[in-house]
C-alpha cells in the first residue's frame, strides 16, 4: 500500500493505463539519475550524489506526509505500474491555491516526440484533478525554460494557456532563452455582454461601500439617475459592460470599457461576495481579449487611485503597465494602460 498524504486521501489516481501515487522511496535513484541526465531542463546546477539523494529524501520527502500544509505534493508516475517519470504540485500556496507544476520522465522518453506528448498529456490530466476535486485549487501552472517547443503542444492540448514569457531570462550554455508560464483555470468562469435586465444588480454594485470609497464621484447614486445611465449606456456603441460568472453561474462582477475621443478606459468591481476568490484578474485579461478581438483600439487605459495598491496590483497581474502618475479631481492617481 502507498503512502498518502493528510490533505488528499487516496493512496493513487489513474487516468487509463497511467496513474499517480504518492512519491515512493523506492524511486528515489532513477529520479536522480534522470534529474543528472537532464539538468538543462532543470534548475539544478549541479550533479546529486547518492548521499544527497538519500538526505533529501529523508529530511524533505519523507517529512511532507506528516505536514497539514505541505510546500509540494510529489508523486511518482507510472505506465503499466512501471516508474516512468515523477513530479508534483510545488511552490504551493495555500492561502491563494494555487500551485507550480513539477515533472520529469525517465530520459530517453523525451526522445520520442508522440511518448513526450502523451507523458506530459497524461500526466496533466491526472494532476488536474487531484488539484481540482481533492485540494480545491484555483489554478496551477508551469515554469518552463523555451528549449522543447514539443512540450507547449503538449501544454495546449491539455488545456493549459501561455499567461506569461520573460524575454531572454536565463543563460542556457551560450545562449539566452525565455522563460514561459502556461496556466491552467481550475475555477473558470465566463461573461456575457450586459442588457437592460441587469439594471438592479449594477445599481446594487455601483453602491457598493467599497466601489464608492474608490471611485472618483464619491457621492451615493440615485437609482432614478443610474436607470437613465445605464439604459443609455448599454445602447451606446462606445460603451461596452461585460457580466462575469463563476462555474456555479452565481454573477461575480463586471468590466466596462468606454470609448472617448481621446483613449479607450476600462474600469472593474467585484461582488462583494465573492472578493479574494482571485476573479478579478482573469475577468480583467478576458475582458481585454473580447475587446481587442472584436474592436479595432490598439490600447485600453486604466486609471486607479494611488492609494487602491490592491487594484493597482491585480491590473498589473492582468498585463497592465505604469504609464504616469496623474491627479483626476485632485487626487493621486496611477494611469496603466495594456497593448494588444
């Protein structure tokens, strides 16, 4: 019987002929020989002895299946029941939930490009859920040097999406390469373009104690003056309102992106219910592709009070970029703007 750990029980998890189970010590000197055949792949700088192997998995691998809250979840990953590879959910933040993926096969595997897809296919299903149905997880993600491009194939088909690329971030031999993040939606949600129907629950948003605190008119709104606005909005060609829901269809915010003469401005506020879910982002950056796909604007603006560091961050999160400091009515303010 496998080992488990104290937050996932169950001792293996299969998808076909694949499966996971926990990290086993048996395992312990193929992995260090495949981590020393493939260092340029890894970040590991240096070849492990088997002293080193062994101290690691006593005073670090063992030790994860006594911790409420472990930092990473290993797992060694069989074909058949035959060791084929090994990984995990490292970097874990439990308050966030959200996690890196870890994964390595045995080296001549990755020589084959159908076997390289397939392990990495497989082994993405299987982690998906374990992430998703036994430790609720947001999101996970990967952190890849761009040295296997068959491994981004890989990433697509299991459904995992490009959120970021560092230019030129690390030094490979004699070369420079990028490092790419892939991410994977464990909580998608969706939106649709706003009507008349939603009248009340923009009214009851626009009032919101915290989106007043940080908006630049301050004053209550009057539900006689938002019913002309928002009717005379939703018509307006120039103003587009996007409604957001989460998996369980429950509304979860909005994003509104309104066309001037001089720039287009997007804007954002979340249903106080469900604040610190990590929604903002994503419906900011779906926001921002509807836009682009479906608009000719080149840019959309962005401007956040200087003392809002919790918006300023998510628009940041989302692709945003410092333009200037500005004053709107007298106050402090950072403008941000994002290219398409």
């Amino acid at each position: 019987m496998n080992r488990t750990y104290k937050n996932i029980n169950s001792d293996s998890f299969n998808n076909g002929i694949y499966s996971l189970v926990p990290i086993r010590d048996k395992d312990k000197y193929d992995i260090m020989n495949w981590r020393n055949n493939q260092l340029d792949i890894l970040r590991q700088e240096t070849i492990l002895s088997i002293e080193q192997q062994e101290h690691y998995f006593k005073m670090v691998v063992n030790k994860l299946f006594d911790e409420d809250e472990p930092k990473q979840l290993l797992f060694s990953f069989l074909e058949n029941n035959k060791l084929i590879g090994y990984g995990g959910l490292v970097h874990i933040d439990w308050e966030s939930k959200t996690a890196e993926i870890s994964f390595l096969t045995e080296t001549s595997r990755n020589k084959n490009v159908d076997v390289f897809i397939s392990d990495w296919v497989n082994y993405l299903t299987i982690l998906k859920k374990v992430a998703n149905e036994y430790l609720n997880f947001k999101s996970i993600y990967t952190y890849a040097y761009d040295i296997r491009p068959n491994l981004y194939i890989a990433l697509q088909e299991a459904g995992f999406t490009e959120i970021n690329r560092h230019k030129n971030h690390i030094q490979i031999e004699d070369k420079k390469v990028d490092v790419v993040i892939h991410s994977f939606d464990l909580k998608p949600i969706s939106m649709r373009v706003a009507n008349s129907k939603d009248v009340d629950l923009y009214f009851a948003w626009a009032n919101d104690e915290l989106v007043r605190q940080y908006s630049f008119q301050q004053d209550v709104i009057q539900y006689e003056n938002h019913v002309h606005w928002f009717y005379n909005k939703i018509e307006n060609p120039h103003f587009l309102f996007l409604i957001f829901f989460n998996q369980d269809k429950s509304a979860i915010g909005q994003v509104r992106i309104n066309k001037s003469d001089e720039e287009v401005i997007i804007g954002i506020s979340v249903d106080k219910n469900y604040r610190g879910f990590g929604y903002s982002f994503k419906m900011l950056r779906l926001a921002c592709q509807h836009y682009f796909k479906n608009y000719s604007d080149n840019e959309v603006f962005a401007y956040i009070k200087i003392e809002n560091k919790a918006s300023i961050a998510t628009f940041k999160k989302a692709g945003f970029l410092e333009v200037q400091f500005v004053f709107i009515n007298n106050i402090e303010s950072v403008k941000l703007k994002i290219t398409k």
